[in-house]
C-alpha cells in the first residue's frame, strides 16, 4: 500500500512518487517490492540497519533504566519526608501536650494546648450569650397603616445613661467577696439572696428587688441603698451568708431600727482607678512623642513644668491614677500633688469626695496655672484657688453618667422649669434647684427632680426610659394619666407626640457621648476595631488627599492628627452627639465652597468602617461617620416600608414582620446582628404626633456569656463575662466552649497527652519501617529469575538505610539517666532490621523518668555536653539527630537532591545520544531508498530499452517497400 510506502520516506516525497511504480500495488504484490527487481527493499533497509537499531534500543532501555531510577529515588524520598515529619514532631513540645476532660460535656468542652498547666478546674456556665432582640406595639395592618414616623435610630451597645459597673470594679478596683447576703425585713421576713453569678452591680439590685420580702434595693451616686416597705416595725438588717463579707463588700451590712439602710460609698475614685473609667469611659488624652500632657506654671516664676504621661524610655503610658499622682510628683519634685481623698481640703471642697480631683501645691504660699488636653480631662483648668485647684467631676455615679458627657450646652438643656399633674390631679412647677453641670451626674439630676415632686406630694417620678438613652416621667398614681408642660419637659422630649396611654412620657435620646479623642479605635464596631486602608478625601474646594491608615494608629484623636496633616479645607473631629467624627467644611478666609466633601475608599475597609464613605448632603455641611445608625422616614411610612428602609440602610439589624392576632396583630421584630452586650440594640424613635405612639420594647437583652471559676458551696471564686460562648485565655493555653447554661457545676480536668508522645514514636517505626521495606523493593536480586530491583547494589540508597539505622539503634552519647536508646524505652528491631513498639514499655519508662525519655527524643540539651577530640558540643537527642541527617538528605541541595541531578544528566546526555544516533538511522535510510531508487530505474530504462529491441520486426527480402 502506497500511504505505508511513502510514510517509511517522510523526507523524499519526491522519490516516494517516483518509486509509486514499484510502491503502488497494481499487480497485488506485498508493498516495498520493487516492481523491477522484484526486491523488498523495506526488508533489506531494515537488514542494513539492523545493527544500529539494537544500539537504539540500550539506548532507550537505559534511559527507562534512569528514569525507572529517578521515580525509585523520588519513592525513597518521600519516605524519608515521612520519617522527618515523624521526628520533627518529637519536640519538647509534645511533652507538653494537654488534653482536657469535663465531667458534663453537654454544658461544656476545652481543648489545650501545650501552655496549659495540668490540674482541673470547677466552672459554673451561668449564662450564655444572647442576642438583643425588640419587638414593635401592634398595629391593624402591615401595608395600610401609617406609623407617624419621622426617624429610627440604632446604637449597638453604647448610648445609655447608665453605665452597669462591674462589681470587680467597686471598692477601689478591689471588688467584692463572692457569696450570698442575708436579709431580714422588718416583719421578721428573711430572705438569703444568691450575688455569687452576679457581675455587675445592676444585677445586685435586680437580685434583691427579686426576693420577694418587700425590700427595695437602688442605686444613688456611689453607694447601693435598700428601702423596707413590708410595713413592719421590727429591725431592719443586712448580713453576709455563712460569715461572707459580700454584704460588707456591698456596703449595706447594717442592722436598724428604721425603714432605709443607705449603703456606704463603694464606687469612687482611687490609686488604681483606670483611666479608660474616666469621663465614662471617654478616658484621657495622652500624646505620644514626648509632647507634654500637663503644663504647670508655678507663682515663683520658675519655668513651666511639664508633665509626660505617654511612654518615656522603657516606662509605659499612665494607665492609673496612681501612675499619674506619681509622674506630676516626679515632675515637680512634690511642689504639686494630686489628690483623691479631699478631708484635708478646706470646707466644701468635700462634698464630692471620690468623684472629682485636687491638685494641691505643697507650698501655701504657692499658687499655680494648670494647662494641657490631659489637664482638661482630668477635670482642671485655669488657675488654683490659694494652694488648690479643684476639678470638676470626672467619675459618674451608679446611677448614671455625668452631665458632662451629654451632647450640647447643660445650661441649656435642663434650663426652665416644667408643670406636671398626675393622675390624682396634683400638680406642681418644677425648676431644677441647682445648674445641672454643679449637679454633676444624671444620677443626681433625676434625684433632685424625684425629691421635689415628693415635697409637692406629686405621684410622679423622673426615671431612665425602656432604651436606658433619655429620661421618662412617670405617673405613680395609678391612674396612668400625667399630664406636663414647660421648656424643660419640650427639651426632655416629654411632649404630647411622646406620651402614651401608660402615664409615661418617653424622653428624647439625649445622646450620651461615648467617642471622644481619646477613645481606641480596636473598641469601635462592638469591639471589632477599624481596619486598615486607604482613601480619598475631596474637601469642599475640589482638593483632594489619600489617607493612608496602617494600623499604627491607636485612637481617635491619632486619627484625626492623620486626616487633619493632609492640608485639606476642612477639619476632622469627634462630632457633636459623641458617637462618630466628622469631616467639618473650612475653607480659607475669602474663599467660598463649591462642592460636597467626598471620601472615596481606595483600599481597605478604613473608610466603611469609619462610616465616611460617600458625600455631604450639601455644599458647607459636613460629612459624618457614625457609630449610630439614623434611617429617616416618613410619617406616611407602613411597617412593610419600616422593614424594606431597615434592610436598605445597612444597619447591622435584621428586621421582620410577625403576626400574633388580635385587633392590632402586625408587629415590627428586630435583632441584632452582633450577640452578647456589645450588640444590644439601644433605640429611638421621632414621631409627628400624628398616629398613636409606635413603642419598642426590649423582649431579649443581648448579654455576656458568664462563668463562675473555682466557686465552692460558700460561694468566692471569680466570673468572667464574654461576648462569645467561646472563651480563650481566660485560662491560659486552653479554649473553653460554653454549651449550655446550667445551676450544676463542671469540672474541666487537664492532663499531660502521654497518647500523642505514643502516637508521635509510632509514627516514627512505621516511617522507618517503610523506608525499609521500600529499599528491599529496590534493592533486590531473585537468584531464579535473576531479576534485579530498580536500585540492586545502588550504593546512596544502602547509604541511606544505613545511616539511619546507625541513628535510631545507637546509644545517644552524653545522656545521664537510665534512657540512651530506643531500646530501652519500648522500641526493638528484628532480624530483619524491622523497628517494633511497646506501648506499655515507653509509658513505663515516662512514669519512671520523663525528663530522661524528653532527652532521649527531643532536647539539646547544653548543660550536658559530649567531648570529642578535646571539643565539647551540646547532646543532642533522637528527634534533633534525624532532623539534621534528613535536611542533608532532603534540603534543596541536600544528597537526594544532589542524585537526582545526577540522574537527570545521565538520562539528558543519554537521550541526546539517542536523538543523535536516530538522526543517523535516518540519514542512513534515505541514502540506502536513493540507491535502491536508482537501481531501481536503471533496471527499468534497460527493461524499456530490451522491450524496444524486441519490438523490431525484419522484414523479407524483395517484399514491396
């Protein structure tokens, strides 16, 4: 067949048609005979060639042979990483390695790590986290009703005007003894009140309102008082249970003959106060760099002194008050001290004693000028009185926030007065006796409004609103109708659009700032920090900065430093509500703004999580970024249009609608989308007055998970609240998962992992044990079929196998103690050099020398040291020896490596060879088809010719011509 012919000649297609006489099979003679000769020239090509074809073929067996090599090694390598991840993992830190058991684990399980220490622990889950959650007054329809709206607003966590202090925080930052307190009231009724899972003073007093006996327990400015209203005349008395010192720990342990026990101060201002409580948790601007915080000029003309409270040298930043008596003493070398206990102040100074600071000049004749943001945070200003400058009040009380930390002017917002009628139709005009800012804290505030509406005989009462952010009047009559009227109840938001069928008018949200300079930016986003990146401001003139965030920055006020430092017609500040900043339009005199601010996000989540992405709202206004989330609406709005303006928003809330029959069945759901405290949903809402008011009402706070370590029957231990029902450092190297809540106590035992070392040593046999049998594969001969492995004789492998087992079988010389080999701690080899493990033996050998066993495997140990020719050097054991003979075998340039180069050359030189030597076999067969082709058509002239001169015919003689 022709194709056949010509594919033996793909370089002489034009000899392969000019043999396609002989190629063709016209005659149906075999393809490759020539139609002349009669030859089959393929046959006899192929006996020519014969000899050099054979080369070919070694040549080709031996580069099968290399490569059949390379896969063996690569083979054997991968078992040498096998017994190297084996022996790397025999460290000291396995030694380490903890488990942990608990004795209930549907309410709890741990892991460790090898930072645990063994022992166990005893842990009461007294709550897990949960997650806020609100639900709307009813209305007749989803779609129909209009709500009168005109504003919802959200903050996560934050804005109310009551802090919950935490009860490890009372006392000087001492705390309080764990346990239960006794109460009797004074109809002989006794009640033992639980405070061991109590964490924070708020839950105090729920705990005792919740007892039942006719007791009231509340809170004013520092202390916890209890009213007896059981009506009887007995003694009144509060004691610890079981002789606990919880009741004197709270300051209410007392016995009287009255009806009120007002509790001693236990929440004040002391040496190791944090500063981060400070101004209700707004804390203390304080500069990096060595820039002063305080500046104090004494009246005798000597230099300024300045006062560093940031970083110097390898002192950390004031984080106490203690530390910054101690840096203004040092500073000034005691001419200026600061003060926290004022009884050796002149009169009046100590009616606030605990709440407020004094500097005082040690020198009478003395006077001084105070100046500085630090100064101004921690309550001073201008210039001492004689020997003392008095600050304003910097701790708020546990009954609320300072004045001082709501937004706008005080003076203005509790000016006037305001009128009220309850429900029995008394009534009464009541101004605030005292300028808010002099009373200090909204604590005191409603305490004043509260006494004379008393001394007017008005059942009403001023009290924190269901949100915790504003302040509502209440009618106590019981008729539920109260009517009030005045500047100050417009300014409180006590109007007629926000008074309910109840007797209660709902204040406004007075905005209780809780951002400020010194504020930490990881606080922010319920604790999840501002990321880093950068973006693009474009202020009001059209010019335009990147801001570039990389997360050196610490707090807010760095933050502003880096957006102000770019040079732009604007000002970055905390704005003025107290929960986000701004971008404040500025141009210079004589220029006027013709665009928007604008801040583009170019990289990074810095600018969304600041809440800047986007536009002012018009040329001149400002741009804010803030932590409360503001939805406008429109008073025709429909719960369905609530919920789409809810999703629409980006408002971290998941809004729903729910049905639950009736008159008025639809029903707005809200959750947050944050669990525990730092996402319960603190909310507000602006109405027109033009439909019934729509009410909120929290149905689940979002709350910390709690957990009480080490408490026995008599209660102490310590609780510990998180945001996450998982738990990691509380104790260190183990992570604790909270289940479920439950009143019976767990137990979290830790142990040494014995399982792991065994585990980790069994590894390490059968890795050898695999190399092993992989290098009898490879390096085998069968005496009957004399067949030979990949690597038979090969003389790295046996190198290989050698060298390690020289390593796992010998003594480890240096060692003390009754461990130098794996033999002695469980590990035996058999005939044929196969590795074995005893379990029981090696555990044995832990129990009698663990630190022996330790060495053996895994230490370097440099206090024992092996000499050799005159040179000591540190012991090694087992694990580092095979670590650093498997890295010369397997690193990048390791002897492995190093072969397989080798291999790799032999083979590359020996297919060159076979690509030179194939180039031959065809040159040699295309001149042998060319001296055939030849013969081939001298054969077929002389045919031609002969077939000619047979042709010729001779004719007779005398034939006619």
């Amino acid at each position: 067949m022709q194709g056949g012919c010509l594919a033996a000649m793909p370089d002489l297609p034009s000899l392969g048609l000019a043999l396609g006489i002989w190629c063709h099979n016209m005659s149906g003679a075999s393809a490759g005979i020539g139609l002349i000769s009669g030859y089959d020239f393929n046959a006899l090509v192929s006996a020519q060639l014969a000899f050099r074809n054979s080369a070919l073929l070694r040549l080709q067996g031996r580069s099968a042979e290399f490569s059949a090599e390379q896969a063996a090694f690569s083979d054997i390598g991968l078992q040498l990483e096998s017994i190297r991840s084996a022996a790397s993992g025999l460290t000291s830190s396995l030694f380490a390695s903890k488990q942990v058991s608990s004795s209930n684990p549907n309410l709890l399980s741990a892991t460790a790590n090898s930072a645990a220490s063994t022992g166990s622990w005893d842990l009461l889950v007294s709550r897990l986290v949960s997650t806020s959650q609100v639900l709307s007054g009813g209305v007749a329809t989803q779609d129909q009703t209009a709500l009168g709206l005109t504003q919802l607003s959200f903050e996560l966590g934050e804005g109310r005007l009551r802090d919950d202090v935490e009860l490890s925080q009372l006392n000087g930052g001492f705390g309080i003894e764990r346990g239960s307190i006794v109460v009797t009231n004074r109809s002989g009724t006794e009640a033992v009140v639980d405070l061991s899972q109590a964490a924070t003073i708020g839950e105090v007093v729920d705990a005792i309102n919740a007892a039942g006996i006719g007791v009231e327990a509340s809170l004013q400015s520092g202390s916890l008082n209890l009213l007896d209203t059981s009506g009887g005349s007995g003694t009144f008395s509060v004691r610890g249970f079981n002789g606990s010192n919880t009741a004197e720990d709270l300051g209410i342990s007392s016995s009287i003959a009255g009806n009120s026990i007002e509790g001693e101060l236990i929440w004040s201002l002391a040496g190791n106060t944090d500063l981060g409580v400070l101004r209700d948790g707004l804390g203390i601007r304080i500069q990096d760099g060595g820039l002063p915080d305080l500046t104090i000029q004494l009246s005798d003309g000597s230099p300024a002194i300045t006062v560093d409270l940031g970083p110097t040298g390898d002192i950390s930043a004031a984080t106490t008050l203690a530390e910054v008596q101690a840096r203004i003493s040092d500073a000034t070398s005691g001419a200026v001290e600061l003060r926290l206990n004022w009884e050796a102040a002149p009169g009046g100074i100590s009616a606030s004693t605990g709440f407020g600071l004094m500097l005082e000049s040690t020198d009478p004749s003395l006077t001084f000028e105070v100046t500085g943001d630090a100064a101004e945070d921690l309550g001073f200003s201008g210039n001492s009185d004689a020997q003392y400058l008095v600050g304003d009040r910097v701790l708020g009380g546990l009954d609320g926030v300072l004045i001082s930390s709501l937004s706008g002017d005080p003076s203005a917002l509790f000016a006037g007065s305001f009128s009220v009628t309850d429900g029995f139709g008394n009534s009464t005009t009541t101004p605030i006796v005292a300028p808010a800012e002099v009373l200090g804290s909204v604590g005191a505030l409603m305490a004043v409004i509260n006494q004379q509406l008393s001394n007017q005989f008005v059942s009403a009462r001023v009290e924190l609103n269901a949100q915790g952010n504003g302040l509502q009047l209440v009618d106590t009559s019981g008729f539920n109708n109260i009517e009030v009227s005045g500047e100050l109840a417009d300014n409180l938001g006590w109007t007629a659009a926000n008074r309910n069928s109840n007797g209660v008018a709902n204040g406004f949200n007075l905005q209780r700032a809780w951002v400020g300079s010194a504020t930490k930016l990881s606080t922010l986003s319920q604790g999840q920090g501002i990321g880093t990146g950068t973006f693009q401001i474009t202020d009001g003139l059209g010019g335009t900065a990147v801001v570039d965030l990389d997360g050196s920055e610490q707090t807010i006020q760095d933050l502003l430093d880096e957006i102000n430092s770019k040079g732009l017609a604007l000002v970055a500040q905390v704005n003025a509500t107290g929960d986000g900043i701004e971008l404040v339009d500025q141009p210079p005199d004589g220029s006027s703004s013709f665009r928007t601010i604008q801040v583009d996000a170019l990289s990074g989540s810095a600018a969304s999580d600041l809440g800047l992405v986007g536009s002012a709202k018009e040329i001149g206004a400002a741009l804010e970024g803030r932590w409360e989330y503001v939805i406008d609406l429109d008073p025709s709005d429909t719960l369905e249009a609530l919920v789409e303006k809810i999703d629409a928003s980006g408002t971290p809330v998941q809004a729903g609608l729910v049905n639950v029959g009736g008159l008025s069945p639809w029903r707005l759901s809200l959750t947050s989308d944050v669990a525990g405290a730092g996402g319960d949903l603190v909310m507000d809402l602006l109405s027109d007055g033009s439909a019934p008011q729509f009410q909120l009402d929290p149905i689940q706070r979002g709350q910390d998970a709690k957990i009480l370590f080490g408490a026995g029957s008599l209660g102490g231990g310590f609780l510990v609240t998180s945001g996450s029902n998982t738990l990691s450092g509380v104790i260190e190297g183990v992570t604790i998962d909270l289940l479920a809540a439950s009143d019976e106590q767990s137990t979290l035992t830790i142990e040494r992992d014995d399982s792991s070392l065994s585990e980790g040593l069994q590894a390490l046999v059968d890795a050898y044990n695999g190399l092993r049998d992989k290098s009898d594969q490879y390096d085998s001969y069968d005496s009957e079929s004399l067949k030979k492995g990949t690597l038979y004789g090969n003389a790295s492998l046996r190198s290989f196998v050698s060298e390690l087992t020289r390593i796992v079988t010998q003594d480890v010389d240096g060692l003390s103690g009754p461990y130098r080999s794996l033999q002695d701690i469980g590990v035996s080899i058999d005939g044929e050099g196969r590795l074995s493990f005893e379990t029981e033996a090696f555990t044995e050998a832990l129990a009698v020398d663990r630190e022996g066993v330790e060495a053996l495997l895994s230490a370097t140990l440099e206090e024992d040291s092996a000499e050799s020719d005159g040179e000591t050097s540190p012991v090694e054991g087992l694990g580092p020896r095979l670590d650093a003979l498997l890295e010369s075998w397997l690193s990048p340039d390791g002897r492995l490596q190093t072969i397989q180069d080798g291999i790799t050359d032999r083979l590359q030189r020996n297919d060159d060879s076979i690509a030179a030597l194939q180039t031959r076999i065809q040159a040699e067969r295309e001149r042998l088809l060319r001296e055939f082709y030849v013969m081939e058509q001298t054969l077929s002239r002389l045919q031609s010719q002969s077939n000619a001169l047979a042709g010729l015919v001779v004719l007779p003689q005398g034939s006619p011509g």
